[in-house]
C-alpha cells in the first residue's frame, strides 16, 4: 500500500507544473518538535531578615512556616508542580530508566539470610521469607548447626526447609510493620546477655520518634515494661535482669536515663536528668557487661561516669573528664580501664584517637590514665576492638589501611610500649582498602572477630579473623564475576581462603598481595583502575583524589565524569564499591571522590580545617579536584557532574555557586542548602555537632563566614547553572523545603535554558529500608546525569 501510494504521489508529481512544485516546497514546513516543559514559579512572599550587621531578603521563606495553612496549601500545589514537570522532564527517559533498573536490580545480593553472628551457644541471623518485604530476626543453636548443612555443598547455605526444628523466630519485622504504619525501620536492637529477651527500638512515623519495646524470647511476647517512646540509647544490666535506657526530650536532646527492672510491676528508675540544655547524654555497657559507662558531653566538655551493672541503682561514679567535646569510649578487661579517645593532651589538641588505661580500684583521688602505645605519627590507630583474649587494632598507615592484634593482658609495665614491641600479627588486605569496620563482635569471650572490609573496586568482604591463629575466612561477599553472593552458613573455610596458609605474614609482605590473592577478595582491579592523586588545592594543601576508571572504556579526554564529596563531621567519604555506579563505568564514565577538608581519615586538624569559618576551605578543595580532573584529561571538559549527600550537598552546591561552569550537572540528595535560616531559625532539633560543623551564628565572625559560604544565599544572577537534580524526602534532618527554595531561587536568578534543568525529586518513602525503591531512584539518578551529558 506504501509503495502504491509513493508511485501515484510520484505520477501526480510530475504532472505538478513547475511553478506549483516550487510553491509547495518552498511552503512545506516540518512538523514541530514539542516545546520544553516549563518550570513552575512558586509565588513569592518577600520577607526582610536583619542579623548582626546584615539584611537580606527572602522571597520563599514562606515555604518553612509550617504552621501557616494557606502557605501549606500553596506548598502542596507547588510540589505537586514539581513531581509533574520532573515527570515531563525525564519523559524521554523512561526506557532508559528501565533498564538501568533492571541492570542494578540483577547486582542486589540475593541475601535469603545474613551471615550467623555466633554469641556463646547460639547462632543470630535475619532471613527473608519469600514475598515479604522485611526481614526476619532468628537464631538456632551452634551445636545443632552442622546438621543442616549441605554435605554435597557446602557453600550451598542451611537448610532451612529441614532445619526449621532448630530455628527460633524472634522478630518478625513484617508483623512490626502492621504495628507502625506500614513501615519497620529499626535503629536499636540489644540481646540480653542471658539470650531471654531482646530490646529494640521502631521508628513511629506518626509522632517521629522511636518506640522502645522488650520481646520475650522464650515466649515471643511482648513485655509489659519497659515500653517508652522517644528512646535513643539503650544498656543491658545484672546480667539481663535489667534495663537503662535514654530518653530525649522535646528537640530530641537525650537527657534523661532510666532503669527498668525487667517482670518488675515498679516504676522505671530515673537515674539522670540533665537540665543543661547544651549536654547530650549517651549510654552503653561494657562488652564483658561489668559496667555501664555514661557519657555526657558538650562544646565545653565531656565527662563519663561508670555505673556497676550488677547493682545498677548503686549510682555513677566519675571516671573521667576534659575540656571541649571529645570522642571517649570506655572498656574493662580483667581489672583495668581502658579509654579510646581523642581528647587534647595537656591542653594540646592531637591529631588522632590514643589509648590510655588505668585499675578499676583505684585510690579514692582522681584516676591516673596511663598510655598504652607510644605516639607514632607513621602508625595512627583509628579504632579498637577488646576481647578475653586479645586486641584487634585498625591502623592507618598515611593513607593505607592495616589490621592487627596484640595478646592481652598488656604487659604490667608503666611506660607506655611500642607496638611493634608486641609483635602484632596482621591480617593481609587488598590493594584499595578505603575502610575496615569492625564487627558485630559480641561475644567477649570469643577470640573469633568480625571485620567488613571495603574497598572502590571489590564488594565489601565480611571476614571473620582468629586472632588467637591469625586464621582468616570470607564469611560473605559478592562475586559480581559469577553475579552470586558467596554466604557460608556455619562453615569454617572456604577453599584456600581459610586454611591457615596466609596467616603471620610478614608484615613488609602485607600491601604486596598480587593478582593471586586478590581473586580470593573477589577483587574487580582486573576491569577497574583505581588511582590515587594528590591534588593541590588553592593554599597548596594537597588533597587526596581516588579515580576509578573501566579498562575498557578509558578514552583520554573524551569520558564524562561524576564527583563525590562530602567533607563534614570528620566523617569518612564513603568511597566503598557500589554496584549502581557500575552502570555508569560500563557506559565509559570515570567516578572520582575528594577528600576534602572537614571529612575523616585524616585526623583531627583536617577535620578543623574544614569546618565552622574554615568551611570554605572544603569547598575549595572540591572545586581544585573537579579542575584537576578536567585539566588533566580525565574528564572531557564541559561533562563533570558533582555528587553530594546531605551535608555534600552543601558541599556541591556551594562549589557550583563559586564555578558553575565548571559542572554540566549535579545530584544533590537531601542537601543542607539554606544553612544561614535554619542555624538561626532551625524548625527541626539541631544537634550541638551541627552548630560545631557549621558554626554558631550568633557569634558575627561565624555568621559572615556562613553567609561567605551558605549556597541558598550566594546563587549567582544572570549566569548559567548546571542542571541539577534534588532528591529530598518528608522523611530528613533537612526539611523538603530547603530543596525547594533553591529550586526556585536558582530558576529565578540563572539564565534559564532548557537543557540545564532543576529538578525536584520527594518521595514520601524511607528509601534506605527498602532496596528497590533504591534501584528506582539510582535509576533516575543515573538516567538523568546521562541525559544531561547527551543533550
């Protein structure tokens, strides 16, 4: 039929005279493309602001005051707008975005169960029945395991089919989620040390608050007390019998402490109530259950007590204090105290976390703490973990990553020792470690400890280390080569893995483990390049820069790139392998992170020097490392895009104020952005560790340095800006309305053009709890910053 009509079009064609066939081209017009959607305008309500020696206006301040009905109403259409003309926006993209989808959906560990956290006669784990969304908390006897293992396949798993008779359910989290609203988000779990009971924490989403409830494990019942809301923390004690917990208060500051004797009819005990508004309180016990430490602690000072857990109400006593807030966790093993912490050293701030220890009975003066380890610049110990037997020690080495252990007791002597005077036996790593996480390590008693190690270019390894033997196994972690997760239930070795042959290395040999070893990590270096830089950032400090690359798809000059930051809190950047960015490998693009000034990893003087009237710095950092990667041909000019969550939003939107043209595209994910109001006006609780990071504005050289710095007030007029996507949730720190201000102020000010839009993406969804939900958003995420490059 086509080709019929083509030929009487073309006979008729030709009998056209020539005037006429001219006419009708020179009058034929294509048919148009659809126009751009456009984005919404938001009313605005100016609203002048004076603080210290400023003024300023803010035209959609409206858009925090809650409690105005007419200015909800106008929210609610306004973000009704938004979710439409992102809708619109990302419309060509759907298919993309179903297959990304599905591309990362297929790299989800197929987790049926968690690897067993072995506590004295049992096993602990989570499974997940078929069809259901959450999880379930079990746990079935050690000396009956073995018996429901695959003999044939050993890394085959339990089987659960024939080993129901040995399974416990303890926590349906399904049922809980009946129980709270559709959703089971917990953020407190603690199993009694006499295994009869576990106490846990839901989050209420109705009242945002978390809900303290005590199961019996016996009977799976609920106990009648303790049942508190607004919990935050939470201690066993008198071996099981009772329990303290901590309460917040209104803007959810934990100050109050609370003992419950557990099948008790009596009222719970308050221990503490702090009336200072600036000190936060925080409990925890003992991993040998002796004691229950409490720290309080502010701006100005910190202070733990100990309370002796086998009586409880006996009152707390002081075991140590300094000046300003400081990181202090306090241990026993057989008769001595031992306290991990980064407070300052006669007066003299340190640059790293120490050990110190001193005896439990000690004279009735102030305690006498003494230094375990000598101070070694080269060897800075970032954490610790005890057990009956031995001390694991996670050390950094500049910027490598070691695992150790050292016998205990520690010799008697005074002095403080080297720890190579202990001859440590190391645990051999990867190349790329970027973090080692200790445990859940339980069990005092157990010589046998959990460490996940994380690295840019292999899945986290879950390892479980005999530091008794140095004996080492991969309890868990994907092989992406083979697209199956390796869980081994109950076993003790895995092939060549655990049978003893890698144990005391040399320590020289440690950071050389070869292609060899590393396939025993699962390691990804064969098709992923993983670089280190430092960068030269405007005042010369060098700043640490991780590239990741595909072998295969390294074009000099011609990749697009994406560039992580976060820089706050003293927090490390979380440079672990992630499954979704390899969608974006694979599509030729190169992932850089940036150690900026203000994170983690570095100590505590680089943490200070990105924070409060020094936040610029972290900002300057980021942008030293987005031009190196340009200049450099990493990434071809004009296709950098940053990444930036929560306060790496901040971090992102900063920079791309200070040089927008620099940045094609952004991702902020409930970012900090209008810092300036909510320091001063905060409408959710801030914490004393916000005002510390960001600085306390009612002091005037703090506020001009947040106004220098703040991205909501420093968007630049009539110039172009990336495009950028915000996701943001009713469920943040941060309330949605930060992210829509910028929104609109940027669209407002910038240079509009359609191909750089600003997005708004909200779900009313927790995100994190469900891993789904978070291949959807990645896939947008994903699908758009490609989009962006292409346009």
């Amino acid at each position: 039929m086509r080709h019929l009509l083509a030929t009487t079009f073309h006979r008729y064609n030709h009998r056209l005279p020539t005037s006429l066939h001219h006419l009708l081209i020179r009058n034929y017009r294509p048919p148009k493309s659809p126009a751009p959607p456009k984005p919404p305008k938001p009313p605005q309500k100016p609203q002048s602001f004076t603080f210290h020696d400023a003024t300023w206006e803010d035209p959609y301040s409206w858009m925090s005051h809650l409690n105005d009905k007419v200015a909800m109403r106008h929210m609610d259409i306004y973000m009704e707008q938004e979710e439409k003309y992102a809708e619109a926006v990302m419309s060509d993209t759907e298919k993309l975005q179903s297959k990304l989808q599905s591309e990362m959906a297929s790299r989800l560990h197929v987790e049926l169960s968690t690897y067993p956290i072995r506590w004295g006669p049992w096993l602990y784990y989570r499974r997940v029945e078929e069809g259901k969304q959450y999880p379930v908390l079990c746990r079935r006897l050690a000396s009956l395991n073995e018996q429901f293992i695959s003999n044939k396949d050993p890394s085959g798993g339990f089987d659960f089919v024939s080993g129901k008779k040995i399974e416990q359910k303890l926590v349906d989290y399904n049922k809980e989620a009946e129980r709270f609203g559709g959703y089971a988000y917990e953020e407190l779990s603690e199993v009694s040390p006499d295994h009869k009971f576990l106490a846990y924490t839901m989050y209420d989403k109705d009242n945002d608050y978390f809900k303290l409830s005590v199961r019996n494990l016996n009977s799976g019942a609920l106990c009648s007390k303790p049942q508190a809301d607004r919990v935050s923390n939470l201690a066993w004690a008198k071996d099981g019998q009772a329990l303290l917990y901590v309460v917040t208060d209104q803007h959810k500051r934990p100050c109050r402490i609370y003992c419950s004797m557990i099948g008790s009819t009596e009222e719970d005990v308050l221990l503490l109530d702090e009336p200072a508004e600036n000190v936060y309180v925080n409990i925890r016990h003992t991993k040998d259950f002796c004691f229950v430490t409490v720290n309080t602690f502010s701006t100005t000072s910190s202070k733990v007590f100990l309370i002796n857990a086998a009586d409880p109400l006996s009152g707390m006593a002081l075991a140590w204090e300094c000046e300003a807030q400081a990181h202090c966790i306090v241990e026993h093993h057989q008769g001595y105290l031992y306290l991990f912490t980064d407070a300052a050293k006669g007066g003299q701030l340190v640059d790293h976390h120490y050990l110190l220890r001193c005896p439990v009975n000690a004279s009735s003066g102030p305690r006498i703490w003494e230094n375990v380890f000598n101070d070694d610049q080269d060897m800075v110990i970032e954490d610790v973990d005890f057990c009956n037997t031995h001390l694991a020690i996670i050390l950094r080495e500049n910027c490598s990553f070691r695992l150790c252990s050292v016998p205990l007791p520690m010799p008697s002597r005074k002095e403080a020792v080297s720890l190579k005077e202990l001859n440590p036996t190391f645990l051999p790593l990867p190349n790329h470690v970027s973090q080692i996480s200790p445990g859940p390590n339980y069990d005092y008693y157990s010589s046998t400890m959990r460490f996940t190690i994380s690295s840019p270019v292999m899945p986290d390894a879950v390892v479980d280390y005999e530091l008794s033997t140095g004996e080492w196994n991969i309890a868990q972690q994907q092989n992406l080569l083979y697209e199956r997760t390796r869980i081994l239930y109950g076993t003790t070795s895995s092939g060549g893995i655990a049978d003893g042959s890698l144990k005391n290395l040399n320590s020289d040999f440690l950071n050389e483990i070869k292609s060899e070893d590393d396939n025993l990590w699962n390691d990804l270096s064969e098709f992923y390049a993983c670089e280190r830089y430092d960068v030269s950032s405007y005042d010369g400090v060098m700043v640490p820069l991780t590239i990741l690359y595909s072998r295969k798809n390294k074009s000099k000059n011609q990749n697009p790139g994406l560039l992580h930051g976060h820089g706050a809190y003293g927090e490390l950047l979380d440079k672990r392998w992630c499954s979704d960015l390899k969608s974006l490998l694979d599509r030729g693009w190169v992932i850089a992170y940036a150690d900026v000034r203000g994170g983690g990893g570095h100590g505590k003087a680089w943490q200070h020097n990105g924070r409060q009237r020094k936040k610029l710095n972290s900002i300057k950092d980021f942008v030293s490392c987005a031009k190196f990667l340009v200049e450099n041909e990493f990434v071809q000019e004009n296709k950098l895009a940053g990444w930036g969550y929560s306060a790496g939003g901040l971090l992102v939107a900063a920079a791309i104020n200070s040089c927008p043209d620099l940045f094609r595209a952004a991702i902020l994910k409930v970012p900090f952005l209008d810092v300036t109001s909510t320091l001063l006006h905060p409408i959710l609780p801030l914490t004393a560790a916000d005002y510390e990071e960001f600085g306390y504005p009612g002091d005037i050289d703090d506020f001009h340095a947040i106004m220098e710095y703040c991205p909501y007030a420093n968007i630049r007029k009539d110039v172009l800006y990336p495009a950028v996507l915000i996701t943001s949730s009713f469920n943040t720190r941060f309330g949605v309305w930060e992210a829509a201000k910028w929104a609109a102020r940027v669209r407002e000010r910038a240079i509009y053009d359609p191909k750089r839009p600003i997005l708004l993406n909200l779900t009313t969804d927790i995100v994190e709890e469900n891993r789904y939900l978070q291949c959807k958003e990645s896939a947008l995420e994903t699908a758009f910053l490609i989009k962006m490059m292409e346009s």
